[in-house]
C-alpha cells in the first residue's frame, strides 16, 4: 500500500515537471532582465540601398534614401519593406 501511494505521489510530481516545462518553455514575460543578453561589442552595419531591394528575407533590416526599413514579408516577386518606426 506504501509503495502505491508512493508511486503515485511520483508520478505526480514528474507529470508536475513536465506540465511546467511545457508552459514556461519558450513563454518569455515583460519582467525577464535581458540587459546583460543585449550588450554588443561592435556596431550594428546596417546596409544602405537607393532604393528597395528586390529580395529580402523577414527580420532583414536596411537603410533606403535615410529611412531604417525591415522587411515584413518576403515573396519571390517583390518583398514588402516597412518603415520603422516614426522616422522624419
């Protein structure tokens, strides 16, 4: 009976862990610290075009005639590049 009970309370608490692996995993919260993640040693070289370029991958980030550009979606005829944020 001791041994039942115990290996109940065992597999509670490994269905335990495994439920907390599967929620936290991957699920970030806006109170994690990630300064010590965001320091860089060198520049960030962002490359500069005339105008759009005609390929793209997303998260790719350019400048074109003065405005930061990231390209939102990517498509084998023409990429879409979005302004980022409120540039003058």
């Amino acid at each position: 009976m001791d041994n039942d009970l115990q290996n109940q309370i065992n597999q509670l608490r490994q269905d335990l862990f495994d439920l907390n692996a599967e929620v936290y995993a991957n699920n970030f919260v806006g109170s994690q610290d990630f300064n010590k993640f965001s320091r860089f040693n060198s520049r960030l070289k962002v490359p500069s075009y005339a105008s759009n370029p005609t390929v793209g991958e997303v998260g790719e980030i350019v400048e074109v005639g003065g405005k930061l550009k990231i390209c939102t979606v990517a498509s084998l005829t023409a990429p879409t590049w979005t302004i980022v944020g409120t540039q003058t």
